[in-house]
C-alpha cells in the first residue's frame, strides 16, 4: 500500500487544488494589502499579520486565472519553505484530507497550461478532481 499525504484543499473559481500541509502554515482572513512599486503582477504586495510582514501572492494572477474580486469566502494561506515565509490569496479554503500516493495520476507534459511547472498530479475527491500543486516551489519562484 502506498503512502498517504495530507493536504490543505482550496478552491479557485469551481476548481479544487490540494497543496501539501507541510508548507501550509495557517488559514487567515483577508488583510489589507500594502502595494509595493515594480512588483511583478502577481505580488499584491506585503500584509502584516500579527507583526509579521510578508509578501502576500495572488495565486489566480500567478496560475494565468481571470481575476475576481474578494468576497466572503476569500482566504489566504500563509506559506512556509525553504526559508521563506508568504501569504497567497485563494477564493476560499475546503477541507484537509489524506491522499494515497499510488491514486495521484501524473499530468501529461504533453498538454500546455498555465502553471503546469508546479502541477506535479491529479487525485479523485468524492467524484472530483483534485490538481495537486507544489506550492514550496511556487513560492521559491514567484518571491525570488
């Protein structure tokens, strides 16, 4: 039997994505945004939560996705890898479940999509696919 992982399953548009827990430090509400001049795109700019101030990401821009206005549901999820320490902006944050190794399928590397340097798989959720995202190199690119 192959080994299960636990990852943090959020929400972009009607799409889930799952990201390994290991980098996710915490789940966080909207805070305001500090813009910071010549960021590239996709850097809203840097938040200060509870004293600690860090770049915040927003992970549609990032993935090629049509922007969206925040709502209710909006969170972000402050990241941990590597040294370094980010928040990324996601429509909302579901649930955290095990999944088994052997049920993630490889993404064809034939097939071009925005973000595919950091899909590394697909897994089934209740009837649903889930993309799997490695967000520790997502974060070491997007911030260096």
């Amino acid at each position: 039997m192959a080994e299960a992982s636990q990852y943090v399953i959020f929400r972009m548009d009607d799409q889930l994505y799952g990201a390994d827990i290991a980098v996710v430090r915490e789940v966080s509400y909207l805070t305001p945004v500090t813009r910071l001049p010549n960021a590239p795109h996709y850097v809203e700019g840097v938040i200060d939560l509870r004293g600690e101030v860090m770049p915040i990401i927003d992970l549609r821009k990032r993935l090629g996705l049509p922007g969206r206005p925040a709502d209710g549901d909006t969170r972000i999820m402050v990241l941990s890898a590597g040294g370094i320490t980010a928040a990324v902006i996601v429509d909302g944050v579901e649930q955290v479940i095990s999944i088994d190794a052997d049920t993630i399928a490889q993404p064809d590397s034939s097939v071009a999509v925005a973000g595919q340097d950091y899909v590394y798989g697909v897994a089934r959720m209740d009837g649903r696919l889930v993309v799997l995202i490695d967000l520790s190199r997502l974060l070491s690119i997007a911030v260096a």
